[in-house]
C-alpha cells in the first residue's frame, strides 16, 4: 500500500516539528516557572495542615481581591474569626485590611479544629461569587451557635463570595482534633 500524497506532507513535517518542540520545551519550562504563582509545601514550625497535602500553587491574593478571581488557584492569608462548631466545614477568615471571607472546605471532606478561631491560617483554593439560599443562611447559621428564633429571622438569599479551601496551613500545634472526615 502506497502513502497518500497528504501522508507524505504529514511524514515531512514531522521531523522539523520535533526538532522544534525539543528545542522550545526548556523555554517554555522556564517561562512557567517565572509565572507568578507560588508554592507552599514546607510549613512554618508550629504549623498545622488540614485538608490536602502536597504543594498547592496559585497567586496569592489579597481577601478582597478573592472576588475578582473566580475559579482561579489562590493563596490567601489572614485570621480565622468564627468556625462551624458542628463539624467545623466553614469557617470565617478576616485579614489585616478588614475584609472578611467565608471559607468551606471544598467537598465537605474534611474539617479543621472548632477552636481554630483567633489562629492565623493560609488557605489554598479557588472562590466563587454565589447567590446562598435563605435554607442555607439558616444553617450557617445554627452552626454558628445561633438560635433556631434567630436563624429564623433570616428572611432574603445573600450573595457572597465563597472560598472553597483544597487545604490550610494554621499556626498552631495545641488544637483539638477535627471532626472525623467522610
């Protein structure tokens, strides 16, 4: 059977393309590498790791900057201020400029200590704006320790940006165990 005239022009290529490709691979390496992404694996000493484990890479990003990366990776710094004190899948995060985000672990899969309020704490994952339902405000907050009369009271959806945490790095080595992982 006899090649295809396009078969050969295919076969011509072929070589010079590799040769190319070979050549280009480092710089296209190099260039990645120079990106402005970072990468946390090693922790402080009197850290803890929740969540993932391994390098988590992404931009790191400012609390009140989260919103305007959407589906991006990010790392994000600041202070835990209030945690789900059912299982402790949300949690609260306030930097030094005052801007509060809401985090939950992505996938309900695991949980960090309930009495990780008030510890520093470096998130790694992405953030999404969303509209949350008044039947989830509501849970939130009863998790949070308010009354079924004061959940109640909750009567309009909010939009809010939601970070979904892959895995955070929190300073401190004394906390209680997290609620065991589904």
């Amino acid at each position: 059977m006899r090649p295809t005239a396009s078969g050969k022009v295919v076969a011509m290529l072929h070589r010079p393309f590799r040769r190319f490709a070979l050549a280009t691979l480092p710089l296209l390496a190099l260039g990645l590498a120079a990106c402005s992404t970072a990468s946390r694996v090693d922790l402080p000493d009197g850290w803890s790791r929740y969540g993932g484990t391994g390098p988590h890479e992404g931009t790191e990003v400012a609390v009140g900057a989260v919103a305007d990366r959407p589906d991006r990776p990010m790392i994000v710094e600041g202070t835990i201020t209030e945690v789900c004190r059912t299982m402790g899948c949300w949690f609260r995060v306030l930097d030094d400029n005052g801007d509060e985000l809401f985090v939950h672990t992505r996938g309900h899969r695991w949980f960090i200590p309930r009495d990780a309020a008030g510890r520093k704490v470096i998130l790694h994952g992405t953030a999404r704006v969303q509209t949350i339902s008044v039947e989830m405000l509501r849970h939130y907050a009863e998790d949070a320790g308010k009354t079924a009369e004061e959940a109640a009271l909750i009567t309009e959806p909010e939009i809010r940006t939601v970070f979904y945490a892959d895995a955070v790095s929190i300073e401190g080595t004394d906390l209680s165990e997290p609620a065991p992982s589904r």
